[in-house]
C-alpha cells in the first residue's frame, strides 16, 4: 500500500512521559505527593537488569520516587514474601515492580499473588486480571494497555473491527483480547485468537481488520497471510545474527516487516513500535495508583 502508517511508538510514548511528568508535579503541588515505584530484581538476568534500569530513569524522568532491591539468585521465596510485605504496607510505595522471571526454586504465581492488588502496577495480580475480564476498573498489564493506546492515539478504529491475536501469553496475547472485547470507547472489538495449536494460522490472519501478533517466533506472519489494509501490531523483540552489525545481531519482529509493510495501511516497526510503549504505561499505572492514594479511594 502507498502510504502506509508507520506507527512511531518511541514519540507516543515519550509525549505520554510528558504529560505523566505534568500531572505528577500537579500532584506534588497540590497533594505533596510523590508517585513511588518499588522494583526487586532478583539474580543477575543481564536482560532483567538492564528492563529494570529503564524503568528507574522513566521514573526519575517523571518526577517518581523509586526503589530498587536486589536479592541474590538464592534467595528464599520467604525473604522475597518479607520483601513485598514490607512494600504492601509502605504508604510512600504506590507500585511494585517485581522483574520477572524469577529462579526456577521460587513460585512466580505466589509472588506475585502476595502483591497487594491496589499496588500490583504490572496488572498480573489476578484480582486485575478477574476485574479485566468482567470489565471493572483494574490495573491493566503494561504492554497490552500500550497496544490499545498506541491504537487510540494513532486514529485507528477498533469497535466492530476484526481484531485478530496471535499468541496466548498471560502477558500480552489473553490481555490485550479482553481489552479490545470490553464495550467501551478503544475498544469493542470482534477478537479472534490463535496460537500454536491452530493447523494454519494464516486462516485467522488473513481475515484481521488489526492484526496483533506476540509468539516470540521471526517471520509467524508474512505477506501472503495479510489482507490488504490491515493494521499490524508487532510484538516481538527477536534477537537475529547479523554479521553487518558491530554487535553481530540486530532485533526483529514476529512479523516480516518489510514484506508485510507493502500490504498493511498501518504497522508498528521494531524496535520503536510497541516496545517502548510498556515503560510509558507502567509510569501511567504508577501515576494512576498514587492519584487514588492522594483522594483517600
Ligand atoms: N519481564 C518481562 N516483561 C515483564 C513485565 O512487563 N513486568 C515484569 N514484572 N517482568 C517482566
């Protein structure tokens, strides 16, 4: 297609820093609070640490307080419990981020189960997820919430559309279907989801007004599964070897971006498409937990 959207996340996100970082001095003036984010990272996951230090410079940006604890890999599940406790109860700490995955010894549902909901800015509690579903207000997961707003902010119309996920995570594919499912403005969307198990997935692509795909896999969606006009959201952040590059790789989507452009009337690229938009989200989050701290709810 000529003219096709290429939707630019990197500036979405930093105008949603920006207006986070207005509202949350707002807050300091006429409340004297201080939005607080609280990460534990635990172990030394290079790609863990390196997620959690731009989500500390995202709250510096924004004017947020922010603690991070580091545990060592061993650490007992019972210490991380004591951990999140400690925070629960903290009324300075609005958010609490705890950096996954987590070492195989520790139960993740436990942890994040043990996260007080009303702080739980990651929306993975599954007092979140439940009120997601039966559309009460929740904390929304922070990459999905960004899919919907890249979708929003870039004029595209969902309701009534074919809204089709691939991918079935708890993270990404089963959050962003309820929120495009739910009657509300952004929203109310016809949702499909595929995955794995489906013979030909191209069966469903073929047939998305907006297509969403987060399977972690290069090249699940070509040009030949696209319908000319379609909107592509691309999940994926894939590390390939590329021999071009100093670092010996670059990252790609799950999707095969440049044949797929030449169909889509819009398309997130990657990176700079959904990727930066979870930081953005999680500032939003954090923001909205310490606005309702502020009137008491
Ligand atoms: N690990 C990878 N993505 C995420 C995320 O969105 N939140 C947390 N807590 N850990 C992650």
């Amino acid at each position: 297609m000529q003219n096709t959207l290429i939707i630019d996340g990197k500036a979405i996100s930093a105008a949603i820093k920006e207006e986070v970082r207005e509202q949350a001095a707002e807050l300091k003036t006429q409340h004297g609070i201080v939005p607080g984010l609280a990460f534990l990272l635990v172990g030394e996951n290079p790609a863990s640490q390196s997620y959690v230090r731009s989500k500390e410079r995202a709250c510096e940006y924004c004017g947020f307080h922010s603690s991070t604890v580091t545990m060592p890999a061993s650490a007992s599940e019972r210490e991380i419990l004591a951990r999140i406790d400690a925070w629960n109860i903290d009324p300075d700490i609005h958010g609490i981020l705890v950096q996954l995955p987590l070492p195989d010894h520790v139960n993740e549902d436990c942890v994040i189960e043990a996260i007080s909901p009303r702080k739980d800015v990651d929306g993975f509690h599954p007092v979140n997820v439940g009120k997601l579903v039966i559309g009460q207000e929740a904390f929304l997961p922070c990459t999905p919430a960004g899919i919907q707003e890249l979708l929003i902010r870039s004029g595209i119309e969902t309701a009534g559309k074919h809204v089709v996920v691939v991918g079935r995570s708890n993270i990404v594919g089963k959050p962003i279907a309820n929120i495009l499912l739910q009657k509300t403005a952004g929203a109310n969307a016809v949702v499909t989801v595929t995955h794995s198990a489906a013979e030909d997935i191209g069966l469903y692509t073929r047939m998305a007004d907006i297509l969403i795909v987060a399977t972690g896999r290069v090249n699940t969606v070509t040009a030949g599964m696209v319908k000319d006009g379609v909107v592509v959201i691309d999940v994926g952040i894939n590390r390939v070897e590329d021999a071009s590059r100093e670092r010996g790789y670059r990252i790609v989507g799950d999707v095969d971006f440049e044949g797929v452009r030449e169909r889509a009337s819009a398309i997130t690229p990657v990176p700079g498409g959904v990727g930066p938009m979870t930081i953005a989200m999680l500032m939003k989050n954090t923001f909205r937990s310490a606005e309702r701290s502020a009137a008491g709810r």
